[in-house]
C-alpha cells in the first residue's frame, strides 16, 4: 500500500453501477456525478505550520464524498485503483447513525 506525505489521502473509490437493475443504462450526470465517494485506506500526517503539524479531519476507514477527478489521477496498485488526493480534496464524511 502507498504511505501519503503531508495532508494526502489514499481513497478506495466506490465503482458505481452503470445499469440499473431492470437493465437501463444511465448516461451523462448519473454515470458521472460531479462528485466521487470511497473508503480511506491511508491518511499522511498532516501538513506542518510554523513547525506545528496539523491534524487530519479523516481516519482510515470513513466514507467519504470528494470533488471528482477524471481517470488520469488514478493510481493502479496491486491490482486496485486508488485515488491520492489532499484532504481539502475531501467535503463530507459520511456519519453512520
């Protein structure tokens, strides 16, 4: 697995289905949302301020919603595609309740 630096974290995105049940392909802002969610499989340390290092708002394992980013900020390690993004990357984690 990849060890981030600074405020980067390593997602596991979520695939979405491109069909519906009843076989209907979804096209356009459906395939596509402008937004990505995944599991956080690594957190960096935080990024330093006057030698003082910031904490990281995300733990591994959160379900996370971040802004997309196309296929070419896709990282293939042992067989997984994975996304290594800065946590401001990040807007929401989902709570579980």
């Amino acid at each position: 697995m990849l060890r981030p630096l600074s405020d980067n974290v390593v997602i596991e995105p979520v695939i979405k289905e491109k069909k519906t049940t009843s076989g209907i392909i979804l096209t356009g802002d459906a395939v596509n949302p402008a937004y990505g969610e995944g599991v956080v499989v690594a957190i960096g340390p935080g990024y330093l301020v006057n030698n003082v290092r910031n904490i990281m708002s995300v733990s591994v394992g959160d379900y996370v919603f971040y802004h997309n980013y196309d296929d070419s900020h896709l990282i293939n390690i042992d067989g997984k595609n994975i996304l290594v993004l800065p946590e401001s990357a990040i807007f929401a984690v989902k709570e579980n309740n």
